[in-house]
C-alpha cells in the first residue's frame, strides 16, 4: 500500500499562501461540519449531515412528530423539478435549514430545506460519452460535509470540494486514470478531516481500491487496494501477498491483464471507538472466474480475495485489520458492496458489537464487527447457488450452478442484480429490525466462448450475456416477467428471519428510512411513496408520484416541523436492463424527476404527469442472412444489452431502439454508433470496439427483433 505525506502537512509547509494549519481549514468554525458532529449525527434529529445519518449508517431518526397516529394526515409541502431524467438515488443532506442533494450527470442543488427555494446549483460538465463506462446509469449517491464544505464525487471519477453557502469550487481532483473506465457514483465519507471516496467499474477491466484525500486541499493521503496487480512480491503489503495466494494464472498482468474487479463503489462505514473503517467489494474482473483466475485445468481456482468481501480497515493509514468473504471465488457479480450497518445488541446471551449486511447473494451476514468473526448467515430471498453457510463461514455451493467449472449454462438465483442491490436498508432500535428492500429476479448464465477483454467499449463479464434472452413469444415472456418479485423485508437479525414481509409488484423499490414514530418509509416502482407500520408492515400512507422510487428517504425539522423528504426518478441497472413493454403493472414506463418535501398539514399537489410518447412498432422489413443477425445478436448482447436491455426489448429509462428511426437508415445509424453523433448524450463512438460490419449487424438483429415483436402485437399474443 502506497504511503503518502499527509496534506495537512503539506498545507504547513505554505505558510505564507495559507497562513497556519488552522486558519487553513477549520472545520467546527462558522458552525461547521466537524469530528465531533458527525459522531453525534443520531441525537441531531433537526439535520441530516451525513449518507447513512451516522457514522453507524442505521438511517434511524428519532423524530417522532409524525407517527403511526397522524402519518395519514401527511401532505406535499413543495416539489422541485430537476433537469436531467436519468435515474435518481441521491440521500439528500440537511444542514441548518438547507438541503443539498446531487442529481445524474454528477450535478449538485441547493434549496430552503423549508420552502424549496433554489439557493444555488453546480454541474461539474461530465463528458456525455463518459456513460458508457457506467455499468448501470448516470446516477449519483450523494454528498459528504466537513467544515463548511460539501464533497462531491462525479462520474469521470474526480472528487471536488464546494462551498457550502455558494457552490463554488473549493478545489478538484482526479482519483482515477480516466483512460480507463472507471467510474464514481457513490457518495463521499468524511472521518477525522480525511475524504474516503471509491470507485466502480469492474464490469469494464479495472483494479479497485478506496482513497482517502485531504479535506483541506484533496491531497492524496492513501490508497487500499482491493485485489492483487499480480507482481507481489516480499516487499509488497502483507494483505496483498496474502491475496496472491488465492489467485492462478498470469492474467492480473501485463498489457493484456484484466484488473481484478474488486471496486468500491458504494458501502462504508465506521466505528470510532474501535477506530475501524468497514468497505464493501465488488466483484471480479470478468465475472467469470475460468477467465480472471484459471486453473490448470481451465476452469475457475482460488477464491480470490477480496472480491466480494466486507473489509476492515483504520482510516487514518489505511491499514488493513481483517476481512470475511461472503462469496469466496465468486463468480455471479456477487458483489458485497451493499450497504454495511453497524449496532450493539444481545445475541445468545452476549452483548455483540455486530456489523450486518444483506449483500447480492441472498443470505443476511451479521458478523463480529471488532474481529471478523462469523456469527450467522441465513437466506433472505430464494437461493439455488448455495444450501447455506457453515460454521466456519463459508457457503455450501450447489456445484451445479458453477458454471465457472462447469462450463454449461445455468438459471442461477439470485442474479446479478442479487437479491438486494445497492437501495439502503435501515434499523429501528426499538424494534431491533433491519429493513431490507429485497427482490428476486433470476438469471441464466452462459460461458462466452473464447471471450478476451476490450478495453475500449467492451462489457468484460465473460458471459453470453445474450445467452438469456427470450424467445419471440410474447406469452412466455409474460410468464417470466411474471415471475420478478419485490419486497420489503423486516429481518430480526437475532432469530435470523423475517418477522413480517410486504409484497411490492415488482423489484428495484426504495432506499428506506425508519424513524421513532414507528414508520419505515419507502417508495416504490410502482409509483408510489409509501409509509408502514415499522412493527408490523401494515401500510398507513400513501402519495402517488408519478414515477418510480429507487431513491432513500431522509426526514429533519425546520423551526420545530417535521419534513421527509425524497429525490423520485426511475433509473438504474433494473431499469436499463427490464422488459419495458411486459411490466406496465410492475414499474413505471416513463422517469419524471422530482423532489418531494411533505410536512403534516400540507395540501400540495403535483402538476399533470406529462404525456407519454407512443411510438409505434413500425420497422423497416427484415431482409439480412441468418448468419448476419447471429453476428449482430452476438455483439448486441456484449456492447448493448447493458444499456439497451437484452434481446433488444427496449429498456424503461433509455430508448427503445426498436422503435428508432436510424434502423431504415444505415448512414443514420453509423453516425451515431461509429461517429458517435449523439456522444455528448451518452452515447459514445464504438469504432474502437467494432467494425462497421459488425455494427450494421447489430442494426439487422435489432430490425428482426423489432418484427417479431410487432407480429406478436398484431396478433394479440
């Protein structure tokens, strides 16, 4: 691990630019966001100055003014439009009356937390072809505070220092090697003065790690790497010659070498009196395991760490303490960057300092949070890959769902989105649950033969991400879609089950937010926000929103009134990748982004929804070769499926490309996916990545597809 002079020091050494260390930066100055603060988050009820509202991050308020008595009586106070309708999963922060959040695209808003009168906006200018190298949208989590300052990661992976009152650029910088794709679109941590930031994009081909920058000037002060570079050595860190160890093969190195995976892009938290960072990792670089980490015998060896595991360590040197994998080898995009919780409570007999997590591999971890010891891990949704977990931790594999050593297909639950994504979870004390908003959706998985990484455009997973698709028959597809299920779960992490469950009609619901009213508040793909009994799941309130809800609530009070407060926007990898056209009861077609503020009392309403475009089904006839349309079904699964949903059904948040007038067009169509036309909307060039051919190919498959469905319409399939 790479040490660094720490910028504290190095604002010292310029005493003549900066004056003393203190005048510098002083964070308590001015009513400033300090250490101090931040570990007293949970009794501030008035504000909400960090992501999960405390270092802890339950998401708990203890405001009680709107309750399981009143809550019914709850009402829109004021709404505001954002500018950009991508998906929307920003924890807004609420600080002496004033609420800032972020939006997609990286953008930053401030308002009068009681009136929302816009006090000031920032848009950092993300490149627009940058989204190609987001796996799953161009969202954006949140923010930090520290003094007076708020931090903002953006999705080109810079982290900048604004000022509070003004939004002024306090100061940048870059903490990736943005000719590769990284992205950034978790929220920032704060602890002792340090700016911890990670990073996504393991799905691409890149190494992860988590940073720590200077709050005063974003100086460098260490990086934690996640998985080995594959030329360890005795001087190398001692965490990371112990990784090595769990990897085979030659592929972490050289120009050809894949990264690792491994990012964090999103969990963290802390314990101050044990002085211990928690951060969650993401998966391996490529998912398929026979590709990262081979064995002599060609299939999938090692369990590769620290992929997929929740680590520990001391935020002043990023020192590494201890680690537990929760998907040893994994090899599904079984990440364990969801959020990690922190609390105290009696388990057999014994007060426990416990950290739990729900990760995407369906079983809810509770683990000792000061050593690292497994104390349980039981299911919370439908799993097939693994029957349970042993007493020394590790999961009983159904070996028919590795297909890393196998090499055959297989429906594995969960999929890759898991059965618990990246939406918040919280924790009501009181009634010692954790609320998870889960879901079950299932995934085949199919080797990609002769699969080699791109660099340049390539979604480097190792798998026929094709190999799922449907077939042109709409009423099995409905059956399938039929199958997708939401949830909210209330999980007693004692007794290792739930102890009441709501059905929601479909996946990818809400963040959550549990208060000492006894409410648990959550929105919903459906379009709705929704408040329930926190000890028994009954619903007790209700708002239409017009849009889906994968955005997490938070709640504060401005001159003794309670608000909550949510950002709506339909987005991210479920709604990139889902059937648009099969789920109208399941999830919104369309992505309105609002925030909405209610108080008690208020009578507020929201204007029309907008109308919706009906674009017909009306595509040029299907003329190409079979052996054209496989070439285009084969690179549409690997360069467009991820945004563009697979099988070209058409995503709910992107366009559906069916539908696209550039399909009777070849010229059209090479303009933007060979001359990148529409670049600076996202939609970059793929000229380093396929040949003119190939991408006309894309557009044939896309034509047959856009007739079979039109066909199946016509005849009321």
């Amino acid at each position: 691990m790479k040490k660094f002079a720490t910028a504290a020091l190095a604002a010292c050494l310029l005493p003549l630019a900066l004056g003393s260390c203190e005048e510098a930066f002083d964070p308590a100055a001015n009513g400033g966001i300090d250490g101090a603060r931040l570990l007293n988050a949970q009794a501030d009820g008035a504000n909400w100055i960090s992501y999960g509202r405390n270092y802890e991050e339950q998401r708990f308020s203890p405001l009680a003014q709107i309750s399981t008595e009143n809550v019914g009586e709850l009402g829109l106070e004021w709404s505001a439009d954002m500018d950009t309708a991508r998906g929307q999963e920003t924890t807004p922060l609420v600080m002496d009356g004033k609420m800032y959040i972020t939006t997609a695209w990286s953008k930053v808003k401030a308002y009068d937390a009681a009136t929302g009168e816009p006090l000031w906006s920032y848009d950092p200018e993300v490149p627009g072809e940058t989204a190609v190298k987001a796996c799953c949208d161009v969202v954006n989590r949140g923010l930090a505070a520290w003094g007076d300052r708020l931090f903002l990661g953006t999705l080109d992976g810079r982290l900048i220092a604004l000022d509070r009152d003004t939004g002024e650029v306090e100061w940048e910088t870059v903490t990736v090697d943005q000719s590769k794709s990284y992205t950034v679109t978790g929220a920032p941590r704060v602890i002792d003065g340090k700016v911890i930031i990670g990073n996504g994009g393991a799905e691409f081909g890149v190494r992860g790690y988590v940073a720590a920058y200077d709050a005063a000037n974003g100086e460098e002060v260490w990086r934690f790497y996640t998985v080995p570079d594959g030329t360890e050595d005795e001087n190398s860190d001692a965490y990371l010659q112990d990784a090595a160890k769990t990897w085979s093969g030659d592929t972490l190195t050289g120009e050809d070498g894949i990264g690792g995976g491994g990012t964090v892009w999103d969990a963290m938290a802390y314990d101050a009196e044990l002085d211990m960072m928690y951060i969650g990792v993401g998966n391996g670089s490529p998912w398929n395991r026979a590709y990262r980490s081979p064995g002599e015998d060609g299939t999938g060896e090692g369990d590769n760490l620290y992929l997929s595991s929740i680590v520990a360590i001391r935020p002043s040197t990023g020192e590494y303490v201890w680690h537990y994998q929760t998907t040893p080898g994994e090899t599904w995009d079984f990440t364990a960057t969801q959020h990690i919780m922190l609390a105290d409570m009696e388990i057999d007999g014994r007060e426990r300092q416990v950290l739990m997590q729900a990760p995407k591999n369906g079983f809810f971890y509770v683990i000792d949070r000061a050593t690292g010891e497994f104390i349980s891990g039981n299911p919370y949704v439908t799993v097939n890959w693994a029957t349970g977990i042993d007493e020394n931790g590790r999961p009983i594999e159904n070996p028919e769902t590795r297909i890393d050593k196998t090499g055959q297909p297989a429906m594995v639950t969960p999929g890759a989105l898991g059965g618990h994504n990246w939406h918040p979870m919280a924790y009501h004390p009181g009634e010692n649950l954790v609320y998870i908003p889960a879901f079950e959706a299932g995934m085949v998985y199919a080797p990609e033969a002769d699969w080699k990484p791109d660099r340049a455009r390539g979604f480097n997973v190792g798998f026929n991400l094709g190999a799922g698709d449907l077939p042109p028959d709409l009423g099995f597809r409905k059956e399938v879609a039929g199958t997708l299920r939401g949830m909210l779960v209330a999980w007693d992490p004692v007794a290792k089950k739930p102890r009441w469950t709501v059905e929601h009609p479909g996946p990818w619901n809400g963040g959550l937010l549990a208060t000492a009213g006894g409410l648990v508040f959550q929105g919903t793909a459906g379009s709705d926000f929704k408040a329930f009994n926190a000890a028994d799941g009954s619903e007790l309130w209700s708002f239409a929103a017009q849009t889906g809800i994968v955005a997490p609530p938070v709640t504060y009070t401005v001159d003794g009134e309670q608000y909550v407060a949510v950002l709506a926007g339909w987005g991210g990898a479920y709604a990139l990748s889902v059937d648009g056209s099969l789920i109208k009861d399941k999830a919104p077609v369309r992505n309105v982004s609002r925030l909405l503020v209610f108080k008690l009392g208020a009578e507020g309403e929201l204007p029309p929804p907008p109308a919706l475009a009906d674009i017909p089904l009306d595509p040029p006839p299907s003329r190409a070769t079979p052996e054209v349309i496989a070439l285009g079904a084969e690179k549409y699964a690997r360069y467009c499926a991820v945004c563009h949903a697979p099988g070209a059904v058409g995503s709910t948040v992107l366009p559906d490309l069916r539908r696209s007038g550039t399909l009777g067009n070849k010229a059209s169509w090479m303009a933007v996916v060979h001359d990148g036309l529409l670049k600076d909307n996202g939609m970059a060039s793929f000229a380093e990545s396929l040949s003119k051919d190939e991408m006309d190919a894309i557009r044939e498959y896309v034509i047959k597809r856009a007739n079979e469905d039109k066909a199946m319409e016509n005849d009321g399939s």
